[in-house]
C-alpha cells in the first residue's frame, strides 16, 4: 500500500507567511505608486493653473495706463527730481462735473479732497492715481487704505479679508489698473472716405460725433445706457469730456465742460471712446472659495474684476503680492511699496502738462512705475496627507524666503494656518517682472 504524500502544517504555514508578505510588499508599491501619481498630478495642475495666472495678470500690466495709440511721454532728460520729460501726454480732462469721471470709471478709492486734490475747478490732466492703484495687505490690514467698501467708504465692492467662504484671502495684495481697450470705441473717418464716424464743429465751439459704427464696432443700442463722457484720442493726445445722450446717434459736447474739446488737424488715427465702457478698470484681488474635497477645505481664486464684473482665473492660489519699480535718472530702478508710491508729491515726478490747482500732485509716482514685480503662491487645493515634511516646504520672495522652508516659519509674513487653508499640499512659487509699456518714466 503507497503513502499519500503532502505539506506538513510548518509548510503551509511558511508558504502563508510567505504570501502575506508578498501581498504587503505589492499593496505597498501599490499605495506608494498611488501617491505619487496624486502628488504628480497635483503638481502639474499646479503648474499650469501658475502659469496661466502669471499670463493673465502680465497681460494687463502690461498695458496700464495705455491710451489707445497714443505715446505717454515726450523727450526726457535727467534733473535733480529724478528723470524729466518735456511734455507729459496724459489725457486732458474738460468735464465740469467732478464726479463725471469719478462714475464713469470703476473701482475708484480716491475721492476728491481730503489727501487729495480738491475738485479742479478748470481743465486737468489725467491724474496719475487713476492710472493704477495698488493695497498692501496683512492679516490684519492694508495700505495705503482698506479698498473694499464694506471697511472703507470710499471703497469698492470687493469682499472684505477674511477665512471664510466668499472673504477676500489674508494678506494677499490688491491691484487696480486702467488702460483703454484699443479694440473698443469708433474709428473716426478720414477725409473723403466716408467710412466710419465723423466729427463736427459747431459755430457755438462744440463739436459734435456722428457715431456710424463700423463692423465689429459697439452699436447705438448697445451704448445708449453708457455714461455721458467720451474721449477723442489720437497717437499724439487725447481727450476727455461730457456729451449728450451717446446712443443718440449723434453725441454733442455740451455746456458741462469746462471749455470745450478741440478737433485738432491731421490727427493720426483718431478714434472715439465711450469712458465707460471702453476704458477698462482691471483689479486683481484672491477670493476664499471651497477647494471641492467634501471636507470643508478652502483655497484662493484669482479674481480679474473688469468694469466691476469679476471672473475667477485661477484656483489654489494663496499669496499675491507686488512690488512697483521706478526708474531713477541713472537708470537704476528702485522699488516701492504701494504706500510709499501713494505718497509721492510733485518734488518725486515729472510735471504734467496741466496740473490741479492748489494740488501737491499727491501719488504721482503711479504714473512712473515702469515695472511691476509679481509674486504668486500657487497651492495644490486637495490635501495629500503621504506628504513627507521637506516635500512642504516652499520659498516665497515676498516673505524674504529664497529658499525652501517649512509653512510656518515664523518668518512668514502670513502662513497657510494663518489663512485657514489646508497644511499637505504642494506649493509653489512664481514670479514675474512686468515691463509698464505706457510709463512716464
């Protein structure tokens, strides 16, 4: 009779310990490659949201202060202000009301008087803190002054700082900047060609706009709730004053002007704008939004406001600061805070050809930032908790940190923590230097 050979219970108990020990090294690699493709595919979300944000925001601060085709400056030459120009072509002001402008435009925190100037009381040229404004912000507050109305009477409605749903990031900067939207407003025509609007001058020295919009051109009924304040720009000046009723068909400029707009000969290119609609206010600020995990986790949005309607731009951004860059006349750019540019007088700028009465030409040095330096913290939103601590660790220029260091460092001017955003993400910083095309250096 033949023994039935089998595994003694010692070998079945070796071959499980084996097995089980097999199956914890591949859950292992599993686990291992599970994570690492989340905390890749978070970085490469973070990446490219970054860089969109830095394009958009290049974009725009780019062009502040543009003025159609119109060239800012004249000839400049050193003095012992800093640089000088012979002739500052910022646009002239006709409108009598002193609130015309202010309404017509978006996102205005400086009202006339007070640290500013009184409401002119003849033609002005442009002020230059109407060109670009920017908020230094802290946890706690910001300078030169609070921008939202819910703080600050002369504010906007932007939401206030804070950490919870729908406030404003702590400690992220804010920044408003004005261009006009080449795009935007009528062409003028040329002599004899019959195409596009036409100007008028009428025997009492006002002139009136036949608007006859031309394809891709804004039409009368698109305008005819638009504020009643135009500008005639060329490539050599522009101007800005108060007409009757836009979408009328034909605008007229009227009695409530201080004198009244000229039509200058051979102008280059001449175009028509409606303020209101074709001078874009562009303010870029960060927003606490829920970052989607179903915990109650937040992040920031990068919020483009134009002419007061906001577009979010980005997630997961959780820092946004600014510095501005001046050019001095050795050429050598020093850079400010908001506050210290909201500061300038007269004796730090160049001289505008028509300056406001009685006026110390107060943050005149908004119209000579010639670069703006961006700092921008992107977070990857969804927390990853396999982070080890050196894989937390970020730099951050704004913070003095150049090199990578833990979240809260009580370095920081402001930390995650602080803001109420999650701890396990990845972040990363980007940065960008913004040439000011349109400066008055």
């Amino acid at each position: 009779m033949r023994r039935c050979a089998g595994a003694s219970l010692v070998e079945l108990m070796i071959a499980m310990a084996l097995g089980l020990l097999v199956g914890a090294s591949i859950v292992t690699v599993f686990v291992s490659t599970a994570d690492g493709r989340r905390v890749q595919e978070q970085l490469a979300r973070l990446q490219e949201e970054g860089r969109f944000a830095i394009t958009q925001i290049r974009q725009d601060l780019s062009m502040a202060g543009a003025q159609y085709c119109t060239g800012t400056g004249g000839a400049s030459r050193a003095s012992d202000a800093g640089p000088y120009l012979d002739e500052l072509r910022a646009p002239t002001v006709y409108a009598s009301d002193p609130n015309a402008l202010m309404s017509a435009l978006s996102d205005v925190t400086t009202p006339w008087g007070g640290a500013y100037p009184a409401a002119p009381s003849e033609p002005y040229s442009l002020p230059s803190f109407l060109t670009m404004r920017g908020y230094d912000c802290t946890a706690s507050a910001c300078t030169p002054v609070e921008p939202s109305n819910k703080r600050n009477p002369n504010g906007f409605d932007i939401p206030i700082m804070g950490k919870a749903k729908d406030r404003r990031v702590l400690g992220a900067s804010v920044l408003t900047v004005r261009y006009v939207n080449p795009m935007g407003g009528w062409i003028i025509a040329q002599d004899g060609t019959g195409k596009g609007s036409t100007l008028v001058s009428h025997a009492d020295g006002s002139i009136g706009i036949r608007i006859r919009p031309q394809p891709k051109e804004a039409t009368l009924k698109q305008v005819k709730n638009d504020a009643p304040l135009m500008m005639l720009a060329d490539c050599s000046s522009a101007q800005i004053f108060t007409t009757s009723d836009i979408g009328s068909g034909e605008a007229t400029s009227t009695g409530g002007n201080f004198v009244q707009p000229q039509v200058f000969q051979h102008m280059a290119a001449p175009k028509v704008f409606s303020v209101g609609r074709d001078v874009q206010t562009v303010t870029y600020f960060l927003k606490v939004i829920d970052n989607g995990d179903g915990a109650g986790h937040t992040t920031g949005a990068l919020i483009r406001r134009v002419n007061g309607a906001p577009q979010e731009i980005a997630r997961g951004v959780e820092r946004l600061d600014f510095r501005y860059g001046v050019q001095q006349a050795d050429g050598r750019v020093r850079y400010y805070t908001a506050e210290q540019v909201d500061n300038s007088t007269r004796a730090d700028c160049p001289a505008v050809p028509l300056p406001i009465h009685g006026s110390n030409d107060r943050g005149c040095l908004w119209r000579s930032v010639s670069l703006i330096e961006v700092d921008l913290l992107m977070a990857g939103q969804i927390p990853l908790y396999s982070l080890k601590l050196g894989e937390l660790a970020y730099s951050y220029a704004a913070d003095g940190m150049f090199e990578p260091r833990a979240p809260g460092d009580p370095g920081r001017k402001i930390t995650p923590a602080q803001q109420g955003f999650p701890l396990p993400v990845l972040r990363r910083e980007f940065t960008a230097a913004v040439a000011v095309r349109n400066a008055h250096p």
